[in-house]
C-alpha cells in the first residue's frame, strides 16, 4: 500500500452546502504501485445550532488519477466538519492525512415543523406552530402573512406580520366574523426565509 498521506490540505467552503478541498500530491515512487486516486474521507462532527451528538457517519468521496482537488456536495449547512484524504492504489489505501476541520455557514431553514389554527371567535384566531427541523442556523424571526377569502375565492389584501424567533403561538385580533382567511408561515435565519407552510380557517359566523 502506498507510504505516505498527502500534504498541505486546504478546505475552501463555498457556501452553506458545498466546499472545496486540496492537496498536494504525494511521490510517485511513494505510491508503490500504480495510482489509482485520492479518497477523501470526511463526517459532520456537530451542527451548530443544535449540541446534538449522534452517530458518525463517514461518507467517503474518491478522485481518479491525479486530482489535487474536488468537491464536497450535499454538507448540511450551520455545521462543523472534518476531512482527511489518502491515496490509492491497487492495493489499498495509504495512511490518512491529519484530520482538518471546517465549518458551513448558515443556510435558510426548512419549513416550520406544524402550524394550527384554534379557538375561532367572531374576530379572533389562535394560532400555535413547532420549530423548523432543520434551522439551518439561528432562526431570526417568522413572517405570517395572512388574507381574507370571499365565496367567490377571491383573496383580498395580504397582510404581514414579523413574529419574534422564541415565540411559538399569537393570538390574531380584530378579523371579520364569519370570514375564511388563509395563512402563509416560515422561519428566517440573517441568510433569508425558509419554505412556508399555508393553512386555512374560518372565524365564527355568530356566539
């Protein structure tokens, strides 16, 4: 098997899900054989926004012939990883280069994890949601936008609300009875909004 790791590892991270790493090529006559490739291995050690350990899982990416670099798709964004690359040949691998560690910035979350709408009035609606499940970095605040819907479908105007990140639940005051509206909700990191989830509901026609 080949005698020695490769040097000087640089990781450049692109953006929240994607980086690029290098290294210098071993010697040839180090190689023992014939060359076959680099194999990066590299695993997520923690995300950022939550403490959570879990299993390790190592995910393996190989680069034929006599690449000096190539490109980590698919990381998690708001995480800190770890890589280190060996060389191939028919044989086997060579021993690992000393692990360098990197980070992701922050991406934009997913969808708030449930929005329900409770405790209809004439012209009141409660509303409770559940945290995205992957922030992807520390949420900011939610945006509700809300409008009302006439028996004809017709949506009338849209209004916005900026709701504070700790918050999980809002009482809306002040809407027309008997009135369907529908509501469009999602997280927000400093990186932008996340997807929305809609839901629809009715105040009540009299008490």
């Amino acid at each position: 098997v080949p005698m020695v790791a490769p040097g000087n590892v640089q990781v450049h991270v692109i953006n929240s899900t994607l980086a690029k790493v290098h290294w210098d090529p071993v010697p040839l006559k180090t190689v023992r054989g014939h060359l076959q490739g680099y194999k990066v291995y590299y695993w997520k050690v923690q995300s950022l926004s939550r403490r959570s350990k879990r299993h390790v899982e190592k995910k393996i990416l190989t680069f034929r012939g006599n690449k000096t670099f190539g490109m980590l798709p698919g990381l998690e964004p708001y995480s800190s990883y770890k890589l280190n690359v060996r060389v191939v040949n028919g044989k086997g691998e060579g021993p690992a280069s000393s692990d360098k560690v990197f980070k992701t910035p922050e991406g934009v979350p997913s969808s708030p994890s449930f929005l329900k709408i409770t405790n209809p009035t004439l012209d009141s609606l409660t509303l409770e949601w559940g945290s995205p499940t992957h922030p992807n970095g520390v949420l900011t605040s939610y945006i509700l936008k809300f409008q009302p819907i006439n028996n004809t479908h017709e949506l009338g105007p849209l209004v916005e609300i900026r709701i504070p990140a700790n918050e999980s639940s809002l009482i809306l005051k002040n809407l027309n009875y008997s009135t369907r509206y529908k509501f469009y909700f999602n997280a927000q990191t400093s990186v932008g909004s996340g997807s929305q989830i809609t839901e629809e509901a009715v105040t009540i026609m009299d008490e």
